[in-house]
C-alpha cells in the first residue's frame, strides 16, 4: 500500500472537512453521487436492470437495496466479476485458519457478521482500503498527523478479525498494535501496560472488562467500535479513563460516522450520503417528551466502485441531534454536518407486543434499557431476550443483597413503560444471572430472538 496514498486521501479527507458545508456539500454529494451512478449503470448488470425504468439524475429517488438483494444477486451485483461462492470459500477459509488477509484477483474480502445466518461478503480494491486509510486517520485522531508523527502514535486496536491492512498503514511514528478479540483479559491488560498506547479501539463490552481490571494505561483518546455504545457506559467508561471517548460508526458498507474532538458523532457527509427515513409508526397515546424521532440510514457510497452500494438500506435504527437538515447548528468543532444522537442497533432487535385492540407494538431496544436501567441504581448490568412476541425475559447482574427489591422495581418499570404504549398484557420474567457471552460475538443487551 503506498504511503503517498494515504497521504492524499488524509489531506483530501481534511480539505473537505473544513472547507465543505451548506450548498456547496449538497453540489459536491450530489455531482459525485451522479458520477457514481452513470459508471455503476454501465458496469454492474445487476443496477442496470435494477434502474431500467428510471432517471438516474435523480439519483435520491432510486430503488432502494439491502443486503438480501446485495447477497442474492453478488455476482451481477460485484464490479470486479467475482462470483459469491469463490468470495464466500475464500474468506470462510480465512477466517478458520485465523489468516486475516483473504485476497481474491488483487481484492480484499471481507464478511459482516450476519443476523440468523444472513452474512454479508464484501470486495475492497486496494485504492479503496487507501482512500478508507487515509479518511479514517483524518477523522478519528483528532490531532494534526504531524503532531503524530513527531510525538509519536502507538494505536491499540482490538478487533473479531485483523486486516494485515492496518499493520501496513503504520510505519515507525505510527504504529498499529492488533490484539484478537479472544486475548485472554489478564494477557492483554499486560501487553497493554508494555505498548503504553496513546490510542485504544475497542468494542464497548471489551472496553468495561478491561476497565475492571484497571490496567496501567493513560490513552489520550478511546475509541469505541463495532457494538452500541449506551449511554450509561460511555459515563462509566470517560470516568474510568478520563477521556472523552469517541465513536466510529462503521458498516462493511460503509464508513458512516465518526465523533468530531467534541465527542459529538458526525456523518461523513463526504464519504456516504446519507438520507434519513422516518420509520413508520403508530403514534403513541401517551407518549412521554423523552420519545425521539427515529430513522434508518439509506446509504449511498460516493467513492467506492467494487461493491457499489447506492441507496442501500441498513439494518440499524438511529436518532438524529437536530431536526436532519443538511446544515445544522453548528458543533463547538466548527463543523456543521449532521450528527447522531444514538445508534441504537438492529431493526431486528426491535420487540413486538400486543396492545389492548390485539395490534403489534413494536418496541425498540432503547426503551427496554431505559426502563430496566432507571428502575434500580443497583443494577450492574442487563440482558433482555424476546423469544415469542408479547414475551420479555430479562436477566439482571445486581449489587449483593438486593436482589428481590430490584426483580420487583424493573417488573413495575417495564410494565409502566409498555403501558405508555397501550401495551398491558405483556408476559415478563426477571431474574438474576446474566448468561456468559463470548468475547467475540457482538454484545447486544436486547435482542430479539423470534423465528
Ligand atoms: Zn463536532
């Protein structure tokens, strides 16, 4: 991969985030979005036949894709011409033999993890890992890549899978340390205090466990990864480290979101363009002032070309900062993209429940952690699982001696929560026990486990 680049890509990455805003994003989206679709309409079969019927400069109102349309059709799909059985065997073979840099005709491939066996596969040419290289480095340090290069950066990243990417992009001033997800705690506590790293990436759930055993270790900045990263453990973990503690918001789709040095979490507005669509629900009767409008992103890719993805459908749930204009009240940063209040995690975690007339309410995981976090400050953690509709079990971690007080507080707050919703007759069973998860599935505290 060649430095020269990245280095283009950083300074590009930094260019358009002090100089683009207003109109003149909305031009700069726009003309690339055109460009993107006149060269997919001519090199992926699967958009041509997809858009046959429509005008493709008016790109915003396209057909909508998915991950389903995007796996069914990977063939057609794909730019590069590589089938989805060879892009599948490659990277399963990868990933069971622990080697993290499958590659097929010159393209890294990569795989989501997948809801109820669903799994996403992904192409990335090399320009494109450069281009995501540089972007991510301008974005989520927070500090001129001089003054990196002169203090020196030691980033410590942990993640389900490494990319020999990230080992390639360091050289002797910055430097990557990869440690897998499956890194026994105490090991990885002492590899820590030996890196001394300036910058730690992490899921959240990792994040705590290395927080309780209180390692050694004074990062300027903490990054959280690849999980929901709640409110109350954001608090808990800024107050552990004493750093702000930062978010990347990143899809194999796409790069998303990235928190600006106020903390505050931006859309790349550069790299994906984002529209937001209101989800469709029943109002609420007695909606409380703490319900926000919520939305699933629809994405399109500006700059990536192997795997277009052009108004793409994510699975995830997400509430906007302000009202989602393009231009909006400035962050303390200086910069006015658009910012997420909450990413809330998956369409599919979201719960169903019956109200009074018989209808399906669906509830989202946010409204289940806040009821179950408010009703007792001696809760220390929580697990819910919806395995049959208008069914909740939920599974608590309490402060000792306490534990039928808290059973009782969380049952009284679901059921005041649900009943704000019309819902009255909900099945709900709390217990005490949090079932051990691996280190290396993504933590969700809510899920939703129907068939
Ligand atoms: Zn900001």
């Amino acid at each position: 991969m060649s430095r020269l680049e990245i280095l283009k890509a950083y300074w590009g990455a930094t260019r358009r985030w002090r100089n683009l805003s207003g109109a003149a994003l909305e031009e700069f989206q726009h003309q690339k979005a055109l460009e993107m679709t006149r060269w997919v309409g001519e090199h992926s079969s699967f958009y041509r036949d997809l858009w046959a019927e429509h005008d493709l400069t008016d790109w915003r109102s396209l057909p909508t894709v998915d991950k389903r349309a995007m796996m069914d059709n990977f063939n057609a799909f794909n730019t590069a011409g590589i089938s989805k059985d060879s892009a599948l065997e490659i990277a399963l073979k990868a990933e069971r033999e622990r080697d993290f840099a499958p590659q097929i005709g010159g393209l890294t491939v990569g795989l989501s993890s997948g809801t109820s066996g669903h799994r996403g596969a992904f192409l990335v040419s090399q320009l494109e890992s450069t281009a995501w290289a540089g972007t991510i480095l301008a974005r989520a340090l927070h500090r001129p890549l001089l003054e990196s290069l002169l203090h020196g950066e030691r980033i410590a990243f942990f993640l389900r899978a490494n990319s020999n990417l990230y080992e390639r992009i360091g050289n002797g001033r910055v430097r990557f340390s990869y440690f897998d997800l499956m890194t026994p705690p105490l090991e990885a506590v002492s590899r820590l205090e030996t890196l001394q790293p300036t910058v730690l990436v992490a899921p959240p759930s990792l994040l705590l466990a290395l927080l309780k055993s209180k390692p050694r270790i004074a990062p300027r900045q903490i990054i959280a990864v690849a999980e929901t990263l709640e409110p109350q453990d954001k608090t808990r973990l800024e107050e552990g480290f004493g750093v702000i503690v930062a978010q990347i918001y990143q899809a194999t789709e796409g790069l998303i979101a990235v928190s600006c040095r106020c903390g505050h979490l931006h859309l790349m507005e550069d790299i994906v363009a984002v529209q937001l669509e209101p989800l469709q629900l029943e109002p609420v009767p007695q909606a409380s002032p703490l319900e926000q409008p919520r939305f699933t992103p629809i994405i399109t890719d500006l700059w990536r070309r192997t795997q277009p993805i052009i108004r793409y459908r994510l699975n995830d749930t997400v509430q906007l900062l302000e009202t989602g204009q393009l231009e909006s009240t400035p962050c303390p940063c200086g910069n006015s993209w658009r910012r997420l209040a909450a990413i809330e995690g998956r369409m599919d975690d979201t719960l169903e429940f019956l109200d009074l007339t018989g209808a399906v309410r669906p509830v989202y995981p946010d409204t289940i952690r806040r009821a179950v976090l408010l009703a007792s400050p001696s809760i220390l953690e929580y697990a819910a699982q919806q395995l049959i509709p208008n069914e909740l079990s939920v599974q608590l971690e309490v402060a000792p001696g306490v534990e039928s007080a808290a059973i009782a507080s969380v049952q009284q707050s679901l059921k005041n929560e649900l009943g704000r919703y019309g819902i009255r007759a909900a099945r709900l069973s709390v217990t005490i026990g949090i079932p051990v998860q691996m280190l290396n599935v993504k933590r969700r505290r809510v899920t939703r486990l129907i068939r």
